[in-house]
C-alpha cells in the first residue's frame, strides 16, 4: 500500500491519534476499576473515528482511488519471479 500513500493525509493521523489517546485512557481507568472513565475512553475512541471521516469530507484525506488506479499500483509493484 505503499504506492498509494494510504493512511499518510492529516485526516488519517489525527483520527488515529485521538483515537489512540482514547484507548490509553479507557485502559488506564479499567485498570483503576473506574467504569465512567472507561466508558469516556471509548468515547474519545468513537470521537477520533468521526473526526478522521470529517476531515476527510472537508478534503484533508486521500482521494478515492479507482479500480484502475489501484491495478496500476499493483503492477507498479510488482516483483518479477526468479527463474
């Protein structure tokens, strides 16, 4: 996937980033047996989900790739067989 920079656009990373954060919160407060603060974890973790797909609504995300486009990829990268 390399070849079409999937998952490096602004959008990618900050939802993934603030979902990430979401997770460490909702594991530290299960780990303190705090219910609220596990269920606000997954809160945040839902939240970066919404946020990645509407940054990339307003343009800050990949492009949507064609069959073609990705065929070329697949070609682009592939390794010719030893003989």
């Amino acid at each position: 996937m390399a070849g079409t920079s999937h998952g490096h656009t602004p959008a990618a990373w900050t939802g993934v980033v603030i979902a990430f954060i979401g997770f460490c919160v909702s594991g530290a407060f299960m780990v303190l047996a705090n219910p609220i603060g596990f269920w606000a974890g997954l809160v945040v973790v839902v939240l970066g989900g919404v946020v990645g797909m509407a940054m990339r609504a307003a343009g800050m995300g990949a492009p949507k790739a064609t069959h073609r486009d990705l065929a070329e990829v697949i070609a682009a990268n592939r390794v010719p067989a030893k003989v």
